[in-house]
C-alpha cells in the first residue's frame, strides 16, 4: 500500500514538474483554434450564446416556459454537455496525437488526456460565466454567491473530463472503433439526460423519469445548474450522485493507466 | 553517480494489422476464439551491459538489429517483458529530433516547449532563449510559423535546442551535425562540447568515423543481441570485416 501511495505521488510529482510543457501545448491548442479567424476568441462566446437562442425559440414554445428561465438553463446544460463530449470524443485522440513526444521521452502518460480537458475547459468556463452573467442581467441573483458555490462543481467537473479522456484515449489507442461507438453513444445520451428539458415538464413518462432520476450525469448538470439558477447550494443527494460517478471514473482511469500506461507506445 | 545497469533484459514488440485492434478482430477473438493475427517481434534478447559514468559509447549493426529499440528501452519509453532495467541519472533522450514541433507556433515558441519537455522552467529558458537563436542562425525566421521552414531549417532548429540542455545520461539516435557546409562545422564543435557534458552518452549510428571521434567504447547489436562490447577500435574492425564479407557473399 505504502509503495502505491509513493509511485502514486511520483507520478503527481513527474506530471507537476512538467507542467509548462502541458500549459504550453494547451495554449498553442488555443492560439491554433482562433488564430486565423475572424472573431478569435470571441467565439468561445457566440457559439453557446447562438445555440441557446436557436433552442429557445424551437423549445421554450414547445415546453410551454417563459424564454427568461429557460434561456439559462439550457446555456448551462449546453454547457456541461459540451464540455464533456469534447473531452470523451477528443479525449479518444489524446494519446495518438501526442505519438512524437511519447515516443522522445519518458513522460507521464496523464498528461496528453489534460491538455485536453484544459482546451474543453476554457470554453466551458468562458459560456460559464456568460451563464452567471445572463442570470444576473435577467434575475439579478448575488454573483459572489453562485460563484462561490459554482466551485466545488467546477472542480468536480474537471476531474471527471480527465478521469474519462484517460479511458477514452486509453480505449480508442486499442479500440480503434471506440470514438465512433462513442460518438453515437453520446448522441442518445444527450437526449436522456435533462439538457433541453426539465424533468418536470414531462408528466406521465414515468419510465423516462426513472431514468433520468438515476442517471448521473442528471445530478452532474444540477449541480452546475443550482447555484446558478435559485441561487443555492446544489443538495447533497446530487454531489453524493456526482462524486460517486466521480470515483468510478478514477478507479477506472487509474487501473487503465496501471494495466496499459507502459505500452501505450505500441499501439500509439 | 550516473550508471546504465541492464541485466537479461529482453523485450517483445507486439505487431498488429494496422497496429490497432478493431472491434471486429476482438469479436473474433473472444467470442469465436479465431486468433486475429497478432505476433510479437522480440526486438531485445536477453541484453546485459553495465555502462559507468564517464562512458561514450557508440551502438551499431544493421537496420532492425534493435539499436533505437535498445536506447528507448534504457530511456523509460519501451517496458521490459522480462530482466531487469537501471538507470540512475537524469535521462536526456534525443530521437527523431524533427519530430515533435508544432507546425503552426513560431520558432521562438517551438524552442519553449522542446525546452519545457526537457523538464526545464520558463526561467532557464528565458535565460538561454537568445543564444539557442543565435546558434541557429535563423534570424527573423524564428517570428514565423514552424510550416514556413524548409527540413534543414527545422534540423537546424531542433538541433539547437537540443544540444543547449545540460544532460546526465545523453541517449542519441543518428543524431549528429545537419545542415549546410557551415552550420556543419559549427555543429560538430558544438556537438563536441554538448557530449563532454554529460556524465554518460550513449548514441547509435551508421556514420562510423563520427562514433570513432567520439566513443571509446562499442556495442554491436545483431538481432536483438549482442554479437560484440569492446573497445571503439576493435569492434568497428570485426564490424567492417563482417560487412565486408556479407556484401561479398
């Protein structure tokens, strides 16, 4: 046990002391995503800020709900969804497009999958705070509040990207079918987890409603979605759910990074 | 103390159609029980050397004998299957010195991440960032993009920026002087200078007068073994004469 916990934190220590190499590599991802276009980063702004108007058209008519409320739910759980399909799908590449420096150095394999859920991040914390803005303009809810709040969900969010790009990369680097799989995984997913609708607003679809009631990434979207739209703390039931398919994710990051981690090189 | 320790160490490298396993082929394999084909190529048998601090030594024999296979074992990248591995001191392991760069950063900012990958900090490279510019002789290239370079430009560069780490135990896979005529000579020196640095250097090649220079001691590696470890001198003699012999036959 001792001697896990020593490699373990050797491991954490190797991917520290790299670290403005993976900073580095995260911003030349940013600089190339932006650089010859037009609006640059602002993007990262028009893109959710679009989206949400197209469903808020399309759905706060069909949903029966005033567009003030739904408008920031919807950015929200456009939000989260975004952020994690982009480290799941281009989480499947990590390793294969790190394959040059993986093949010059000894490195610890974790970093590759963090570069990208650094990229995803930055753009899921740029339509974040749009969100928080957004409630304030239209609710006006205490900003300090839902930011202070919004940590623990932050924070929670990052790791679960990570913990799932290391599996993904991991998967794909064997499983070269694995991001198609994926792909149409999570595009039925997106219509069973509550991003476009309300759990509420579907009386009578009980089978449904079971579902969403256990499905995690349900208590994953309240917890974002809590402190800023009523302005409270997200329920415990919620972070017990989230940290649960938390943990899940890190056994399973780490037992792949134990089993596979080495020969990665092979495949890669 | 810097010390390469390898005792029977033997590696197997798995090689797959198409390198990945497809869902198709797993199928096959688990619930049909048809082999999909893998086979592994044992790239290293049984190798055992010692290399001390202080040492040069120059690894060479013919392509596919495991020579960059043996240097990227030494360096952590490939593991073991079975023996044993090593390393005390600081690795610095150069392969493939125009892979890795970022096409679309410009040259100043391909020296930062090659430098960070090297574990160095922002302030060591800010340090030595004018000089690493210099040496390279690139100029006002270096504000543009890494795809504007043509190849011995990018050697260049790479070459630069390697040779300014400070290395415990160098690893160098045909990794020698690029460029035109000028910036050749001023490789060699520089590169002179970079291997009595470091504490050991271990290098592969084809070129035999460079590893003559530079090493006094040689492996000769033959499918995955060693065929012959001695004295620079003696093993270059028994290596011509057998390549001499095999183009005779």
């Amino acid at each position: 046990m001792r001697r896990n916990l020593e490699l373990f934190w050797s491991y954490v220590c190797g991917i520290w002391r790299l670290r403005f190499f993976w900073l580095s590599l995260v911003r030349n991802d940013l600089n190339n995503r932006y650089s010859r276009s037009f609006l640059g980063i602002g993007w990262s702004l028009v893109r959710p800020l679009a989206m949400t108007a197209v469903f808020c058209v399309v759905f706060a008519h069909l949903f029966q709900v005033n567009w003030r409320e739904y408008a920031p739910f919807v950015l929200l759980g456009l939000t989260v969804w975004q952020f994690l399909t982009e480290t799941i799908l281009n989480g499947c590449d990590a390793f294969t497009r790190a394959a040059p420096y993986i093949r010059q150095q000894c490195v610890p394999m974790a970093i590759f999958p963090l570069r990208t859920v650094l990229g995803a991040g930055f753009h899921a914390i740029i339509a974040l705070g749009l969100a928080v803005v957004l409630v304030w303009w239209l609710k006006g809810v205490d900003v300090a509040v839902v930011v202070c709040s919004l940590v623990p969900a932050v924070v929670l969010l990052f790791f679960l990207g990570w913990f799932l790009a290391i599996v993904c990369g991991v998967l794909h680097t064997h499983f070269y079918d694995t991001r198609h799989i994926l792909e149409i995984g999570m595009q039925i997913l997106f219509y069973l987890t509550p991003i476009l609708y309300h759990p509420d607003s579907l009386p009578g679809q009980r089978h449904l409603l079971s579902w969403l009631e256990w499905n995690p990434l349900t208590a994953v979207l309240e917890i974002v979605r809590r402190p800023v739209l009523v302005g409270e703390w997200p329920l415990w039931a919620h972070y017990q759910m989230s940290l649960a398919l938390l943990g899940l994710a890190a056994v399973s990051a780490i037992w792949s990074l134990k089993r596979r981690e080495r020969t990665l090189v092979f495949w890669i | 103390m810097a010390c390469i320790e390898l005792d029977n160490v033997v590696l197997d490298y798995p090689v797959r159609p198409h390198r990945r396993l497809t869902l198709k082929d797993f199928v096959l394999q688990r619930v049909f029980g048809r082999e999909p084909g893998p086979s592994v190529v044992r790239a290293l048998n049984g190798i055992s050397l010692r290399i001390e601090e202080g040492e040069r030594v120059g690894v060479i024999g013919r392509n596919g004998a495991g020579k960059s296979t043996l240097l990227r074992t030494i360096a952590g990248i490939y593991p073991v299957a079975r023996g044993s591995r090593r390393v005390d001191g600081r690795v610095c392991s150069l392969f493939d010195i125009a892979v890795g760069f970022e096409p679309e950063a410009t040259g100043w900012q391909n020296i930062h991440y090659r430098a960070y990958l090297q574990g160095e900090s922002p302030k060591i490279v800010q340090a030595k960032l004018r000089a690493i510019g210099d040496f390279s002789e690139l100029g006002e290239f270096l504000e543009l993009p890494l795809r504007c370079y043509s190849t011995g430009m990018t050697l260049r560069l790479a070459f630069s920026v390697a040779t300014s780490t400070e290395p415990e135990i160098l690893l160098l896979d045909e990794f020698f002087s690029t460029g035109d005529l000028g910036f050749q000579k001023k490789g060699e020196l520089r590169m002179r200078d970079f291997l009595d640095r470091a504490r050991i250097v271990l290098m592969v090649g084809h070129n035999l007068t460079f590893l003559e220079k530079f090493c006094d001691r040689v492996l000769w590696l033959h499918q995955g073994w060693i065929r012959a470890d001695g004295p620079t001198a003696q093993v270059l003699s028994e290596y011509r004469h057998a390549m001499t012999a095999a183009v005779a036959a």
